[in-house]
C-alpha cells in the first residue's frame, strides 16, 4: 500500500470490516479496507454496483458503524473497534463535509442560506457564517446566485453550492459520492477542477466515489473496491487545462 | 441561528395560508359553538335581568315558568304584596306561539315564532328599556316586540283572534330556547292563553246545557253562570316579585313558600334552574360538537404536518447527515405545526366574528373563550406535530447517500 500522507493527517483506514446480519443469513460488505488520503489530495472510489462503495463511504461518515477495524480523520482516531467518540453528529458537522449525487440543497434556504446552515449549527453568529459562506460563493464562481433560490440554479451551479456547503466548515475531511453523475462532461469536469483547487488551498482530504469515466483520469490515485476489499492503483491525474 | 421552519412557511406560503384558511373554517365553527352556548347562557341571564324581579313565584313542585308548565291564581299576587320585605308583585304571563302579521293570510304566512308575554305595565316583568316607540299605554291591542322578530313600531300583529299595533321595541328580551318576546298587557294575555275557537266555545256551550246537572230546570241562572266561568280565565304562570331595598330576598322566598304554598325562586335560583338544566342538554351537546372538531382538527393538522415531512424526507435525510440536532429538526416540525395553528386561528377567529350576527340565536364570542381556543389549538398542533417528528427522527440518514 502507497502512503502519501503524513502520519495522523487526512484519512487513513485500516483492516476495516462491514457484516450485515447475523448468522448463516450474514453478509460481508467489507472486509479488508485500507486506504490513505493525504491532506489536499483528491482520490477516486470506484467500483461495479454492491462492491461496498457506499458501505465503505457510509462507515467513513460515521453513518453506520462497521464491524471491526480503524479509522482515523485527521489527527482524531474515530474508529477502533468501535467508535472513539459518542457524539457522531457533531462529528459528521465539524469534521467530514459531504457532496451527494444530487446537490439535495434545502429548498427553502437561499443560496447563502444553504452553505451558512452548517456554522450557524455549529453555533457560530449568522454573521460570520454568512461571510465564510460568501467567500466560498465567490471562490466557486456563485457568488452572483447569493441570493437565489435552489431552484433557480442550473445543475452545475447547485453542485457548486453543494461543494461550498461542504466546504464551510473547513471540515478535513470531504467525501462525494458521485458528484458529478448529473452532469456533462464540460460540468464534471468544473466539479473536479473544483475539488482538486479546493482541497489544494484548504489542505482537505477528499474522497469521490465515482462510475464516472470521464473523471477517472483527473484522479492522481485511485481505489477499486472488489468484494468488499480495496486495491489502489495509480491514476493520469491529468492536468486540468 | 436561522427559523428554519419560518423559511420553511415563507417558502411554501401560498400552501401554508391555504391549509391555514381551511383550518380556520373548521376552528371558525369550533369558536361559533362556544359562542352559541355562551350566547344561551347570556340570554338566559338578560331573560332574567331584564325581567326586574328578585323572586319568581310559581305553582308549586314546578320549575316553572321557563322550565316547566305552571298555573297560579291571579289573585294569588294580592297576598304575596302583603307580605313583610315585599316592594312589588305583578301577574305574568309567558305563551310560545307564532305571531304574524294581521294582514297576512294565516296559511301564506307562517309568522315568527316568539314568547308572547303578559305583564302589568310599571311592574315587575315589563321591559327595561325601549330602542324605539314607546311603552303600553292602553290596557288592551298593544304590544311591544324584540327587535329580532322583525317587525317595526306600527306594524300590526296577530294574536290569536285579535290584532295589535306595535307601538315600541325592545332588544335582548328572548326566551330560553332564543325565541324573541313580544309583550302585550296581561288581560289580553290571560285571554289568548286559553281562549278557544268559535266552534269549540259553542260546543263547550251545547255539552254543558245538555248535562241535566248543570243546567238544572229549578235553578235559574246556573248554567249562564258555569258558560260564564268557562270562559274566562283566572290564572297566571307565575308573580313576579321585587323585595325592598333593605330585605333579604331568600327571606321572603321562604316566607312564602311557607305560607302561600307557593314554590319560589331566587335570582339565583333561577339561573341555576335556566343554566344547569334548561340549556344543559344544549350544552352538552354543544361540548361534543367541540370535542369532535377539537379530534378532527388534531387529525387534520397532524395528516397535514406528516405528509409535509414525509414530502421532505430527503432534505431531513441531509439535515441530520450533516450533523444536525433531533431537537433542530423536531423544533422546525413543532415550529411549522404551531404556524399553521396560528394562521388557522386567525383565519378561525375572523370568520366567526364574521359571520355570528348571521346566526340565527345569539352568538357571544367572548375574549376569554378567545384565549382559551388559541391556547387549544396550539396544544392540539403541539400534539398533532409528534405523529410527523416522530417519523422525521426516524429518517435514517444514510438515505442522504446513494446505494
């Protein structure tokens, strides 16, 4: 196994297992995950349909527990066989950002609003939240859609948004799952460039799981996830143009 | 931190007031049901005020004279005046009837249904005031009537056989069950009380001189003396009594229950007998229309507020995905629940302020019952909203990430 990271830092998983059920009726969804992201590296997930991609995502955002293993973010061990903290929502708020396949941005939130939401959970003034939640607007090309409406963005925009709202609260840790099925090739494309500029200057680990063949080149790394067990092998990690 | 349910609301306005509107319809009926028994209760206790009487006194073992029949002797009054801490006793009447107007045919014209009342006109029993016209002055064919039967200073009534001229009218003067009262002076009233067709008094007349021992060959002058008796009527409903500044009307109640064989009933008395048993049926009844509604109101509200969070399953799913609190996302369900019963209150509120002088019976929307509705229907929105937090809190949110 390649290590790029810095020990403690960005993502590292280790043995990690998954069984569903119990008994003769048992499944294994994982069952030897390893895998390192470095602070500011985008890697891919990719894998055929009930490899263990979403269990393994669905783990690493503290959404289900796995069975047996380690999983650290950053400097923080979440995982070892069993989880190292009580309050996941907490965990899930500061320190893992999520892009979904659909942007699945609040319909009843302005665009501000939607990126803001985080922090002002988190308990920081609206203000402020605003604020950061404008710069990442700007950073990502939005800024103009501030004030709008989910519904009023085109799908590239509200996946731009999507990305911010992940971003805002400087989480290590950015996990997409299939950020870029909606889109055309010209619009993944965006997304990814995105990504990879922001997890260059944030210094955010990301993880994109992905079916999408018009991206894989853009990743420098890439895991294939098999039977519920990862391989990684080294991508173009094409320039962006 | 941002209301996440005001936006919510602010959002999807035009669903939320029209839900609103729809909630306030049926809380609108809730608030006109309160109104209606409040409506009676007051009635009963203008009927009762206005009558200027501290005692009523009626035949005896009877709830008489709104509750139940009661007949007492006209000249039963004489003796109660007599009596220590008495200031005034008056004769009244009290008949249910249908009175038109006299130049309508009988069958074309139904008439209103109202309480014909008999009184002495200065005592106890004659109306407080006038809001137009003026009071009885002749002892026969003129009447005063509630400005609810519809008819104006000049029309004329009929009464039974004979015509009145409406020369005033008064307000708030209705019987228990809400008809509204007409007053007529206690002679004609006597006589229209118990006063038979034509046909029926010739009749009366003929059966009477055909039983040999009423109309007896040796005594000459007997039968026209039992025709005469048979056609006139001695008898009241009841005697209206007011006692002198200084003497204690349950006193005097006492003493004449004592000493006439009279049963009689104090203000209080009264009100308990128009309140507590008259209306009670009607109150019941009203108590569980508001109970029903109260139920289907929290049903409404609660499959409103559960289909809304179910249409947001997705977003709830994200919600608690990226890391937000059970108390944040059941605060914005209860927070919508509560708006929705505001607007459905207001809407209530308006719509049965509205439309209450259209009510036939009087509707009395009081602030008290106001606030206590607007404290219910939030309580019931409270309750309704748990059916939806419960299935929110429930979303499980890996359903935010696909596969």
């Amino acid at each position: 196994m390649t290590t790029s990271t810095a020990a403690g830092l960005g993502i590292r998983i280790e043995g990690l297992r998954k069984r569903y059920g119990e008994g003769g009726a048992a499944v294994d969804a994982l069952r030897d995950v390893n895998m390192v992201v470095a602070p500011g590296e985008v890697v891919g997930l990719v894998g055929p349909s009930g490899s263990g991609k979403s269990t393994l995502l669905k783990c690493l955002g503290a959404v289900i527990e796995p069975t047996a293993g380690r999983m650290s973010l950053g400097e923080q061990v979440i995982y070892d066989d069993g989880w190292k903290t009580k309050d996941l929502r907490a965990l899930r708020r500061d320190r893992i950002g999520f892009i979904f396949q659909a942007p699945y941005l609040i319909p009843f939130l302005d665009v501000t609003d939607n990126v803001a939401l985080l922090p002002m959970l988190a308990g920081r003034s609206n203000e402020d939240s605003r604020r950061r939640a404008l710069e990442l607007l700007a950073a990502l090309d939005v800024r103009h859609r501030a004030k709008a409406q989910p519904s009023q963005l085109s799908g590239g925009e509200q996946q731009r948004v999507a990305i911010a709202r992940a971003l805002v609260t400087r989480p290590p840790v950015i996990l997409a799952d299939e950020p870029t099925a909606p889109l055309d090739s010209e619009r993944a494309l965006g997304v990814m460039r995105i990504l990879n500029r922001m997890a260059e200057q944030t210094k955010t680990a990301i993880v994109v799981v992905t079916h999408d063949e018009k991206i894989l080149p853009t990743f420098k790394r890439i895991y294939h996830i098999r039977d519920g067990k990862t391989y990684e092998e080294a991508g173009e990690g094409r320039a962006f143009s | 931190m941002i209301s996440l349910a005001g936006r919510d609301i602010l959002h999807s306005w035009g669903k939320f007031v029209l839900t609103g509107i729809g909630l306030g319809l049926l809380i609108g009926v809730t608030l006109s049901m309160a109104g209606i028994y409040r409506g009676m209760v007051d009635d009963a206790q203008a009927l009762l005020a206005n009558s200027g009487a501290d005692l009523w006194v009626v035949q005896q073992d009877t709830l008489g004279p709104y509750a139940e029949p009661s007949s007492i002797r006209d000249d039963a009054y004489r003796g109660i005046l007599g009596m220590p801490g008495v200031a005034a006793a008056a004769n009244v009447t009290y008949l249910t009837m249908q009175v038109r107007e006299a130049a309508a045919d009988a069958g074309a014209d139904a008439g209103v249904r109202a309480m014909v009342v008999g009184f002495e006109p200065g005592q106890p029993g004659e109306p407080p005031y006038l809001i137009d016209g003026r009071r009885i002055a002749r002892s026969h064919y003129e009447a005063v009537a509630d400005a609810k039967t519809g008819f104006v200073v000049g029309d004329r009534i009929r009464i039974r056989r004979h015509d009145y001229a409406v020369v005033g009218l008064t307000r708030r003067m209705v019987s228990s069950s809400g008809d509204p009262m007409i007053f007529i002076p206690l002679k004609d009233a006597q006589e229209a009380q118990f006063l038979k067709d034509n046909d029926a008094i010739l009749n009366e007349r003929a059966r009477t001189a055909a039983n040999p021992a009423l109309n007896r060959p040796g005594v000459p002058g007997l039968l026209e003396a039992i025709q005469g008796a048979q056609t006139v009527n001695r008898s009241v409903n009841a005697v209206l009594v007011r006692v002198g500044n200084n003497a204690s009307a349950s006193e005097v109640a006492r003493r004449i229950q004592r000493w006439k064989h009279l049963q009689t009933y104090t203000q209080a008395e009264m009100e308990e007998i128009l309140v507590a048993r008259l209306i009670a049926t009607s109150a019941r009844q009203i108590a569980m229309f508001l109970v029903i509604l109260s139920l289907v109101s929290a049903a409404i509200v609660a499959f409103i507020i559960y289909t809304m969070t179910l249409g947001k399953i997705r977003e709830i799913a994200v919600l608690k995905l990226i890391g937000t609190r059970d108390r944040t996302i059941a605060g914005m369900i209860l927070q919508q629940a509560l708006g929705l019963g505001l607007i459905g209150f207001v809407a209530g509120k308006t719509v049965a302020t509205l439309w209450a002088p259209i009510f036939p019976k009087y509707v009395l929307l009081i602030p008290g019952d106001a606030v206590r509705g607007f404290v219910a229907v939030m309580a019931i929105c409270a309750i309704a909203s748990t059916l939806a937090i419960r299935a929110a809190l429930k979303i499980d949110p890996a359903t935010a990430i696909g596969g």
